[in-house]
C-alpha cells in the first residue's frame, strides 16, 4: 500500500483528490474516502490536493491514525456489511462509482 487515508477525512467527502489520481484508485464509501492498496501508483497527487490533509504515505501514519493503514485494506480485501464479497479488485472507482459503506470501525468512529 502507497498513501492511506486517514482520520480527516471522515465526514468530509471533498473528492478533490479524485479529480488528481491517474489511475483512479480512490473510492468512496459512505463516510471517507479508501485508496486501493494495489491500484495505488504512488504518485502524490492526491496527497497534494487534500484540503483536509488525510491523506498520508504509509510509513507516514501518524502513530494514532495506525488502525487506517489496516481499514483502508479491509476496505477491499473483506465483505462490507450489507455484502457478501469483498470488492477486491473493482479497476477504477469512477466505473464502480460510490460504494456507500464503510468497515465497522469506520462506520462507528467517534471523534
């Protein structure tokens, strides 16, 4: 995994780190945005245009945002409630479009 998405982001939706992915591996859920692990290039791109500076590289997860790293991957890589695959491998968050879910601890986080 290149760049993670971080605790800023929740509730916030601002999408213009979208607008900057190449490889459009930046998808929505219900409450924030996940970066696929493997899609990921690591360009920077989204890092730079994050108003709200969520967006972090992983060996740069501030130390209390660490459970991120782990719920950005479950994001793919584990059936969401309500579904019963995970989305594993989608090719591109804007043919997917917004997923509408989020894992359980991202679904129940309280500031």
């Amino acid at each position: 995994m290149a760049n993670v998405v971080g605790e800023a982001c929740i509730d916030v939706l601002d999408r213009a780190c979208m607008n900057e992915c190449p490889v459009d591996c930046i998808y929505i859920g219900d409450r924030m945005a996940y970066i696929h692990p493997t899609e990921c290039i690591d360009c920077g791109g989204c890092e730079l245009a994050c108003p709200a500076e969520a967006i972090y590289y992983e060996d740069d997860v501030p130390a209390e945002q660490q459970r991120f790293v782990v719920e950005n991957a479950r994001f793919f890589s584990e059936p969401l409630p309500g579904r019963t695959e995970p989305l594993g491998l989608p090719g591109g968050a804007t043919a997917l479009g917004p997923v509408g879910v989020d894992p359980d601890f991202v679904r129940e986080y309280r500031r």
